[in-house]
C-alpha cells in the first residue's frame, strides 16, 4: 500500500512539473511573437534533382538541367562625341557647312599658349543663332573675351553648349529658360575680343563635372558632332 502512494505521489509531481513547464513555453513564445513579430518567410530555393531526373541526366546528358543563365553586365557608355553625333542636333548657324571647321578645335591661340578648344563659324552680322537642341539656358555672361555668350545645358544635364561673340540675345530669353531645338536664341555679332570686321559665332561643348558648373568641364570637338548631325 505504501509503495501504490510513493508511485502515485511521483506520477502527480511530474505531471504538475510538464504542467509548468508547458506554461513557461507558451510564455516565451508569446513574448517572441509579440516583440520580434512572426518568423519571416523563407525565399524558396531551386527543388532538388528528383532520383529519377538523375537517372535521365547520367543516360542522355543532352537532357539534363540547363545551368542557370550568367548575368549580362550592363552595355558600356558611348564615348561622348558618338553619343552626341548620334542626337540629330541641329546646326547652330542654318546652312553651315561643317566640312571648313576641321582641325579648329586643336588650333593653337595666344601665341601658341593655349589651344582652341572650339570652332568659329563664319555668317554675316545678326545671323540668327539657333539651339542645337532643346534643354536649358544655364547662363546669360558678359566677359571680356567671349563678349556676350550663351551656356545652354543639354536635357541630361551632362554636357553644356556655349555660344560666344554674339551681337545681342533673342528678345525674352533669360537663365533657367527651357529652350527647344532650332530656337533662336542670339545673334551674329563681334562682341569681346572678336576682330571687328569678322562676324562669327564661337562655338564650343563641353562634358559637365558632377558639380554641373557652367563654367567647368571636359572640351568635346564639335566638328565630329556636326558632321554626325549634317548626315
């Protein structure tokens, strides 16, 4: 008798013991739930190779799984000239030839001190100046050496146009202006240090800094680009 109540006090501590324990459980995985949300889903992952699909790959490898495709890289960025070649721009001068500018932008100038860095286009005095292509008039300068200029940025805001030695601005236009190609934003003129019997537009582009200052940036030839926007 004394043994049936040792065995039976025995199986009652430990079912009060799971009891407990069980308790504890529920809490903590309460307390998870509540602070760190529900567990997050798992990306699913490729499914094996069955046994029989192995069995077809080792008879007839032309069966077998194709690898998994390498990435492609991204297509290398077009050096600029051909980029800008390739933008139908329009010429700045109507009627221009582009074939007599070759060679201007490698031109040496202040005695052999500095290069050229841009062509002038010959065309009477008011000729009209056009946009080469839409985007925005950056800059309205005066200076000493270019006269009154035009820096026009392109769409992208990457390269810049500059108009030099220009007899007056077209009526209305002002900076942060947005300007279409072929509008007429200047005139022909001498302006700064241009000889007084040679009308002329002077002429340049130039690949922006990350900065996008008007004044700063890489000197592109433009006579390749013009011989790409004349075709």
């Amino acid at each position: 008798m004394r043994k049936r109540r040792l065995g039976s006090h025995r199986a009652y501590g430990s079912l009060i013991a799971a009891l407990i324990v069980g308790c504890c459980v529920g809490a903590v995985a309460d307390w998870q739930l509540r602070v760190k949300g529900p567990p997050r889903p798992v990306r699913p992952t490729e499914p094996a190779i069955q046994p029989a699909e192995l069995a077809v790959a080792r008879a007839h490898p032309s069966l077998a799984r194709p690898p998994a495709a390498e990435p492609t890289a991204a297509p290398p960025a077009l050096p600029a000239v051909e980029e800008l070649a390739g933008r139908d721009l329009h010429l700045p001068i109507d009627s221009m030839e582009p074939e007599p500018l070759k060679g201007a932008f490698h031109e040496r100038r202040g005695g052999g001190t500095r290069a050229h860095e841009a062509v002038d286009i010959l065309a009477p005095r008011n000729t009209p100046v056009h946009a080469v292509e839409r985007g925005t008039i950056a800059k309205l300068f005066v200076s000493k050496a270019g006269g009154r200029t035009i820096y026009q940025f392109d769409p992208s805001g990457r390269f810049c146009y500059y108009y030099a030695h220009l007899e007056r601005f077209a009526d209305g236009i002002r900076e942060g202006q947005s300007v279409s190609r072929s509008d007429i934003i200047g005139y022909v003129g001498t302006s700064g240090n241009a000889p007084p019997n040679t009308p002329h537009l002077h002429f340049a582009i130039f690949q922006l800094t990350p900065a996008r200052h008007w004044w700063q940036g890489t000197p592109i030839d433009p006579y390749p680009v013009f011989i790409g926007a004349a075709r």
